[in-house]
C-alpha cells in the first residue's frame, strides 16, 4: 500500500510560514500584502474556488478583495480594470479567476497583468522566465507539487518524470520545473498512442488530464510516486484523475483527492501573493 502524501498537512505547515512573515513585515512597513481576485460572472466552482482563497487569505493576514464582473463585460473594460490595479500601489498581487467567459480574449487579458503583481505566473514574462529555467513567480499548482515532492525526500534526479497533460497551467509548468530539478521529462496529451504503457514506464506521474478516475493501475509502475492534479465530481463527490483505489496498491506514493495538489495550490499562491509583496515593497533581497 502506497504512502499517502498528505497535502493538507503540508499546507499548514505554508500557510503558517506565510502568516508569521506576514505578522513582522506588516509590522516592519506598516502596510498589509494585498490580493485581489476578479471573478468574471456566476460559475458555481470558479465562485467556491475564490470563497477558499479569501478565507486563506484572512487566515494568513493577507487583505483579500474580490472584484465581480457580470459575464457580459468587454475585453476593453477587463484592460480597463487590470491597468487600475496595476497602477495602484496598494494592490500587490492581482488573480483572474479562469476559466473566463469564451468571448474575452483570455490571452490578451492575462498578458495586460503586470509581470510583478502576477500571482500565478501566467504572464509572458513569467512564463518565459520559468522555461528559462529561472522563474520567479512560479504556477501555485506545479509549484505546490514540488514542494510535496521536496517534503516527502523524493529524489527527482535522473528519475523518468511523466506529465499527463500539457496545459498552460499545471501540464507544461511543472514538466519545466521537473526538468530543472534534472528529471527526464516525458509529456503526454490526448494524442498520445498507447499511453497507459507510457505512463507506466515513470518513477514520477503526474497526472493532469481532467477526466475523473481514467488513470487505474495499468498507468502506475510499481513503486511510483503519482500525483493527482484532477478535480471532478462524480455523483456529487469529489475525486481527481486517478482511480485511488487500483492506483494506490501498486505505487509508492500518491496523493488522495482531496487532501493532496489542492490545498498546495492555495497555500503557494498565499505565498507567491507575499513574493509579489516584498518585491514590491524593497524587502527582498
Ligand atoms: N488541484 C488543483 O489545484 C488544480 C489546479 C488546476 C487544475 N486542476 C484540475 O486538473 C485537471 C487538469 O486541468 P488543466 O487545466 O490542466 O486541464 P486542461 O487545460 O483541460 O488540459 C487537459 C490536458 O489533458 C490532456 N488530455 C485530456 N484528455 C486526455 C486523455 N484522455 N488522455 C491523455 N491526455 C488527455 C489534454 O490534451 P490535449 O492538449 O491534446 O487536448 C490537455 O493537455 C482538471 O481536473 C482541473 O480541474 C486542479
């Protein structure tokens, strides 16, 4: 039976950190780090995701705002609203709550977000940063994987690293970042041919696909380490990519949803809203 990788309790431990460096530079500076979330129209999972980050924001002592858009609002008006807050200096990380409405160019928009106040790291610049292999302000998601895999001592060395999925947020991001960490990254798609086989050639699977339960035990090698990025709900109950049950009798170690990248996300981008925040207010190094 594999070790569960327990992403709850290590984001704890995060936002603890976050809250402690919070409580001295609020107190240093006399100003308080602050995110803010634009919600574009009435999507019943976008709504609960940014209810979960406000209250990890207040937990943690960051001020959280949130701004609502009806569904109909322009691609003029989101430039419009990202440039205010890019220009104003009391607003320290800015967050667009995706997926955004199909007739906003989402491109466009995330590009308008200042390269600093990024706290996802989706800007160009960020971006390109991160292929660099030098990336600051990485994904909350691909950057909360890592430090799990950092928690749990596994080595990633050498190691085949497999990605399932290539999407800008969790797919091509964390296959860079396993790439840095020296891994031999293989990256899957839909088109991919015989990818249960492919799959079950990797020490370290990360899955990211979006289809409840597809990855069984035929995608795991015995031993492996596989990471759940999914999150669906089935009957009303959540469950992610992986079929948890077959998968977690054959690999070494993997992480249960919930409990395992979720959580991570929040509490990475709680600290990617504080690395926004000291760089903005000189207190970097
Ligand atoms: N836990 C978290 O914090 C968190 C954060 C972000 C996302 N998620 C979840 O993670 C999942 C993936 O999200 P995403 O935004 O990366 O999804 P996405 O943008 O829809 O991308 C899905 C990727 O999976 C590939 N794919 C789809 N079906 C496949 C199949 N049958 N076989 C192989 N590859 C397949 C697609 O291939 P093509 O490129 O060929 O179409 C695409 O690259 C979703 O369930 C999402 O809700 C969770």
């Amino acid at each position: 039976m594999a070790v569960i990788i327990d992403g709850t309790a290590l984001s704890k431990k995060v936002k603890e950190q976050v809250r402690l460096e919070t409580e001295v530079l609020v107190q240093k500076n006399n100003i308080t780090p602050h995110l803010v979330v634009i919600l574009v129209g009435h999507n019943p999972a976008s709504e609960s995701y940014v209810r979960g980050k406000e209250r990890a924001c207040i937990k943690t002592g960051i001020l959280s705002t949130v701004i609502k858009r009806e569904e109909n609002v322009t691609n003029q008006e989101m430039l419009d609203l990202i440039n205010e807050l890019n220009t104003d200096n009391s607003v320290h990380g800015i967050l667009l709550q995706l997926p955004i409405p199909s007739h906003l160019d989402s491109e466009l928009i995330i590009s308008s977000i200042s390269p600093r106040k990024d706290v996802d790291g989706f800007t160009p610049v960020n971006v390109a940063k991160l292929a660099n292999g030098n990336g600051e302000l990485i994904p909350c998601t691909p950057k909360g994987i890592m430090k799990m895999l950092d928690e749990y001592q596994i080595d990633i060395t050498g190691k085949q690293c497999t990605v399932l999925g290539r999407s800008q947020i969790v797919g091509k991001p964390i296959a860079n970042l396993l790439l840095k960490a020296n891994g031999t990254v293989t990256i899957c798609h839909s088109k991919t041919i015989n990818l249960s086989a492919v799959a079950s050639m990797a020490d370290i699977l990360v899955v990211a696909i979006g289809k409840p339960k597809m990855v069984d035990d035929t995608y795991v090698k015995s031993g492996a380490v596989v990471i759940d990025v999914g999150i669906s709900k089935v009957d009303d109950i959540l469950c992610g990519d992986v079929d948890f049950e077959k998968a977690s009798k054959k690999a070494g170690f993997i992480t249960p949803v919930p409990g395992g990248v979720g959580p991570m996300t929040i509490a990475c981008l709680l600290e990617n809203t504080l690395l926004c925040f000291k760089k903005i207010v000189g207190e970097s190094k």
